[in-house]
C-alpha cells in the first residue's frame, strides 16, 4: 500500500522497502555462508529483515507490521529467491561482480549427503 498524500511519506515508504530488501540480501548471503537449505535461506534473509522492527513492536505494544502489510513479506521472498538462484548459479552474475577466487562446491556435496542419508535405510 504505497502513500500517495505527499512525496515525503511516499520516499519513507519506498526507503523502507528498500532496507527490508537489503537487510533480506544480507540475512540470505550469510545463510549461504553456512550452507543453509532454501527454506533456512528464507528464514534467515526474513529474521534478518524485519526481525528488529518486530522485536520493536513487541516492547512497545505496538501491532507488528509485516503480517499486516504482506509486501514485506513478497519483498523478502523474492529477494531470497533471487540470492538464491544467482549465488547457486554463478554463471548468471556477471564477472566483475564476481571474487577472483575458485568456487567451492563443498555445498553441494553436503547437500547431496544430507539427502542421500536421509533417504536410505
């Protein structure tokens, strides 16, 4: 629900999108870090984003904004869904964005072992 009374409000609005989306990269980077599931990915990118302003709401006694206003929430999916498929696909980032240093695929194989054991007897 963008504000559309005066410019000031609508650039808070849109200022603060864009640190929830942020802090949702940063939380989803750091949970690719530690090799994290896409579920665990989403988790991490929403505690990190709006975890703050929750714990704020609560102390205040105040309604706590994200349940209320779901473009919090498809923000942080889709910024999740996007760290996701560009860190696990290098390819598609281009290269001068992109470290010097050779991919570690130790991920993948925890991964593959994860799921492998538990699938099997």
């Amino acid at each position: 629900m963008v504000p559309s009374d005066n410019p000031i409000s609508t650039f808070i609005y849109f200022a603060d999108i864009f640190g929830v989306i942020v802090f949702a990269l940063s939380g989803a980077l750091l949970a690719g870090r530690y090799c994290l599931d896409p579920f665990g990915v989403m988790v991490l990118a929403a505690v990190t984003a709006v975890g703050g302003g929750t714990i704020r709401d609560i102390i205040l006694g105040a309604p706590v904004f994200w349940p209320v206003q779901t473009e919090y929430v498809v923000a942080i999916f889709f910024t999740s869904l996007l760290t996701i498929l560009l860190i696990r696909e290098p390819k598609l980032v281009p290269k001068r964005f992109m470290h010097n240093e050779r991919p570690n695929h130790r991920c993948n194989r925890q991964i593959f072992s994860l799921t492998v054991q538990r699938f099997l007897p």
